[in-house]
C-alpha cells in the first residue's frame, strides 16, 4: 500500500514524533515487516508516551461495545442496575491502541474508530490515543482510507529484515543537515505536496505537525529546513503519486564547473525546492525511478476487485446484531438479548424465571459475504485483426485466472463475428479449459456487434441471479456493421449496438469497452457512455497492459 519502503531508524524516528503529539498526528500504518521490527517500532511509540498509558489491541471482528463501550453485562445481573464498561477505544484513553489485520477491516469499523480520532471524545468522555495499524496486504488488500489518512505515518517495512536498534531513534534528528529556519513552513509544505501530487490537505497539516515535533525533540522553539525535511520523507513522500515536474539535477565528481557569466549565478532556489532535493536524495535511485514511472503505488483503499458485499444469516464475517424474532433461517444472538433485557430487570421482577426477556429484547446475528466475480470478455472476432486482439484477449484471460482463486473469481469469454455471437467459455476457473477453448478460435467475416453485447449481457444476468458479481470487458473498434437480424446494414447496425449498449447500462452491470482500433474513433466512446462503462483506448496494448488496464477498472 506504501509507495517507498521506510528504513527501519525513520520507524522508530515517526514513532517517537508521533508520542509527542498522539492527538495531532493520530498514529502510523505499519505495512509488511518482520514481527520483530514492527513490534520494535510499537514499543518504541509505546514508551514514549506518558508513563502509564496503556497498550490495547484491538479484535478483529470487534463490534460497537467492544469499541466505544457498552452494557457490562455480568455486573448488570449481578447488581440489578445497568452498569457500563468502556470499550477498547474509550479505555485506551491516553494510551495506544494497536489494529490488527487492518487490511481486513470492515468499513463500518474504520469509520467508527475515524469519528473517535476526529471528535477525541465518545459519549462527552476525552480520549487522546495513538493508532497503529497493523497492515499484511498484498496486491489490492490495503487499510481502509477512513483510517489510514487520519494517521499521519505510513511506513512500509517489507524490505526490511533486520531488528531495528532502538537507540537509532535518538538519532534521526540529526540526520537532515540545515539550521535556517523558513519564512513560512505551511507555505514550503503546501507546494511541496502540490508537486507530489498530494491530493490531501490533512496530510500537510500532519506535515507540519512533524516538523514541529521535530523542533520540539531537538530542543528548538522554531521549525528549521533540517525539520521540514524530515517531515516531507517520513508524511509526504510515502502518499506521493508523482515526481516533481523539474527535479534537482543531480551532481557528480564529473560535472563541469559553473560558467562565472552565468546570469543566475547567486540566484538562490526557491526553498521549497530546497526542502524537497534533500528529502528525495535520501531515497535510492531505483524508488525514484519506480515512482517516476509507475506514478507510486496506490494509496490504502478498500477496493480488491471482489464481489458485492453481501447480508448472510448463516455464515461469512460477523457483523452486529439487530432486532429481530430468530426464524425463516435467522440465529439468535443469545449475548447482545441478554445485554437488552438486562436493564430492565427491575421493572419485570413479578415475571418467573431469573431472567425475564420480551419479545423486544430478541437479536439476530448478522454477517456478510462476497459474492464471487465473474469477469466476462466480448471480444470482436472479425476483420484481419481479430487473431491479434484474440491473442491479446487469451494473455489477459490468463493472467486474470492465475489470481482466481485468491479473488473468488471466474472468467468467461463470449466471441461475435459473421452474423452473431457465441460463448466460448463458460464461467470457470481452469486454466486448461480456457486454453483449450481459445486455442483454435477462428476470426474474420462481418461485425455483429450488437449480437455480442446482448449475448454478453444475458451471461452477465444469468451470473447475478446465481448470486455472483459480473464484470463486462468488451474488446472491440465499436463499428458494427451486421444488425441483430443478420441484415449487413451499417446504420441499422448502429442502432443495434447502441441499443444493446443502453440496455447493458440500464441493468446495472459494471463494465470496461477496449477500443482496439488503430485509431481510436467517436464510436466506441459514444458506446462506452450508453453502457455505463469506462472507456480504455488501447489500440497496441498486449496482454499484459490489457490484464493492468482490467485490474484498475475493476478497482476503480
């Protein structure tokens, strides 16, 4: 999730800058990393809070009471009154609260423990604490975005291997060189995101808390360069998307001295520009040029390219219960009916029994699935290009089954060419049979690309009532030239295709259109907007570009 891996003495310098001012800087995302090097970084952070605050973890798959506190039910029987207890995020007041398996969280949890960190108080309590979340996700798999930018440290320590020495953190103030202290540090640190493609002003408002952590940890009553550089590497530099339009020029042993007629000789650069050459000649060069040319990596989502979320009364992750009489397939939820009529023992004291419950005390369990996906690819078979877009489509197939079983998903392929359509593969997961199914595939005749797009359409609606979740990729020039009745009339063709396209767009389904012409033309555009789909001109992509363009479609 983090586009530049952290070394290890920046961790423990981000954790100690973060136990200076927990409430302003909110906490760190910890992604990859040995359990030794994160759990160096955690002690680290937890040691440098006030003497005394304590350390919680949260549960995985905590609900409200265990987060925000709740009924303490056993004191409730026991003492005939409702007594409350505080939940992880209300007891931790002042303390740390460590989140497990973040990349697993549900929304609704992320938005949860995100309104504690903005409003630092529940139910009228204060709570000032520190997060750090915990983040194991490959590929797509990253902390939700609710959470992870309200923290301010994003640290990625999956490079690195060895343990961490914590006396490094002591150290980290000396290493950005400079005592001049900045006109305006907000200002430097605004066009310093600005040219890193920092989208976020939450996150310049952290950067500027680091530098002045920085100053206070180096005894300093104001920010200097040397603060504000560090502030840019360990907040603003791992959310970068880009490299500045004209970064510093680097210098080597061989370059030649400066013309001594130079008109911008004693010209001195605008600090901004400063701040950031130091921060970036501390990466390597193979960071740059990978997020020069990549753009960085994404920034934490919940986006995995899975299925719909799904309500369930039998199985999948459990969520929190809800009113309800436990019938027609529906659990009951003995603790949370308990925790409900529990308050109101008192008023029921003539009922028999040492528990009373009413019918309004009843809870349902809840939980949610994923449906599984189910990538469909119609692709335009005819015309002297087909056998390249063919091959082009069977690499990305391919690639896209090689993930299946890790995204719950299935492939299918539906082919249009001389007067109509035919679905080539079936949704599945194997790869033999995919193989088998594309390998002799012919190509050429008319363009029936209406028949396509229905016959893709059906498929898409026949998985959805199977409860699975479809996505359309359409690969084709969009010029149709052979109508739905088989008639090889260009403008009735047209209408065809254009009315498929609506009626893709009108059921719902989540769709991509490829336009594989040599030069894109206004007709695959204009039937990208009738479905609802987004539009990827892509007329020499291989197999491997096409398989990317899917993926951040599907993400998107």
């Amino acid at each position: 999730m983090i586009g530049i891996p952290t070394p290890p003495e920046d961790a423990l310098l981000a954790a100690r800058l973060c136990a200076w001012d927990p409430v302003g800087l909110g906490g760190m995302v910890l992604h990859g990393g040995g359990g030794e090097v994160r759990d160096a970084v955690v002690a680290t952070l937890h040691a440098a809070l006030a003497e005394g605050a304590p350390l919680r973890r949260l549960p995985v798959h905590g609900d409200d009471a265990a987060l925000l506190g709740g009924l303490d039910l056993t004191a409730t029987l026991a003492l005939g009154r409702p007594v409350r207890q505080h939940g992880v995020l209300v007891g931790a007041s002042g303390g740390l609260v460590v989140v497990p398996m973040a990349e697993r969280m549900a929304e609704a949890t992320a938005a949860r423990i995100a309104s504690v960190l903005d409003a630092r108080a529940v139910d009228g309590m204060p709570v000032r604490l520190a997060v750090v979340a915990l983040d194991d996700g490959v590929d797509e798999e990253a902390t939700p975005r609710a959470l992870a930018e309200r923290l301010a440290f994003w640290t990625d320590l999956s490079a690195n291997d060895a343990t961490p020495a914590v006396s490094a953190a002591g150290e980290g103030e000396g290493k950005a060189q400079g005592a001049e202290e900045p006109a305006d540090p907000l200002t430097i640190l605004v066009e310093i995101a600005m040219a890193l493609g920092v989208d976020s002003a939450r996150a310049t408002l952290f950067a500027l808390r680091a530098a002045r952590a920085s100053a206070a940890l180096a005894g300093r009553a104001a920010i200097h360069d040397s603060d504000l550089v560090l502030a840019v590497r360990l907040v603003l530099l791992p959310r970068a998307t880009r490299l500045p339009a004209s970064p510093a020029p680097e210098t080597t042993g061989d370059a030649p001295p400066p013309d001594a007629g130079d008109e911008d000789k004693g010209r001195a650069d605008p600090p901004e520009d400063v701040v950031l050459a130091a921060a970036l000649a501390t990466l390597p060069r193979d960071v740059l040029d990978g997020l020069a040319t990549h753009g960085g990596r994404r920034s934490p989502s919940r986006t995995r390219g899975a299925g719909e979320r799904r309500m369930s009364a039998q199985r999948g992750r459990p969520l929190g219960s809800r009113a309800g009489v436990p019938r027609g397939g529906l659990r009951l939820s003995l603790i949370d009916t308990i925790r409900a009529a529990a308050p109101w023992q008192a008023l029921r004291a003539r009922g028999d029994g040492p528990i009373r419950i009413r019918r309004a005390d009843l809870r349902i369990r809840r939980f949610e699935t994923r449906a599984e996906t189910l990538t469909i690819f119609a692709v335009d078979a005819s015309g002297s290009a087909a056998a390249a877009r063919l091959a082009e489509a069977k690499g990305a197939v391919e690639l896209l089954l090689a993930q299946a079983y890790v995204k719950r998903a299935q492939v299918a392929l539906v082919a249009f060419r001389g007067t109509g359509a035919t679905v080539l593969l079936p949704p599945t997961r194997s790869l033999t049979r995919a193989r088998r199914a594309l390998a002799d595939l012919p190509g050429g005749g008319g363009t029936p690309l209406a028949a396509g797009l229905d016959a893709a359409r059906d498929l898409a609606e026949a998985a959805r009532a199977r409860g699975r979740t479809p996505f359309l990729v359409v690969l084709t020039d969009g010029r149709g030239n052979i109508a739905v009745d088989g008639t090889a009339v260009r403008e009735r063709a047209a209408r065809d295709a254009e009315q498929a396209a609506r009626a893709i767009g009108q059921a719902g389904i989540a769709a991509v259109l490829v336009d594989t012409a040599p030069r894109p033309r206004p007709e695959g555009a204009r039937l990208a907007l009738a479905m609802g789909a987004r539009y990827l001109p892509l007329p020499r992509a291989d197999a491997a570009a096409m398989h990317r363009a899917v993926a951040a479609a599907q993400a998107a």
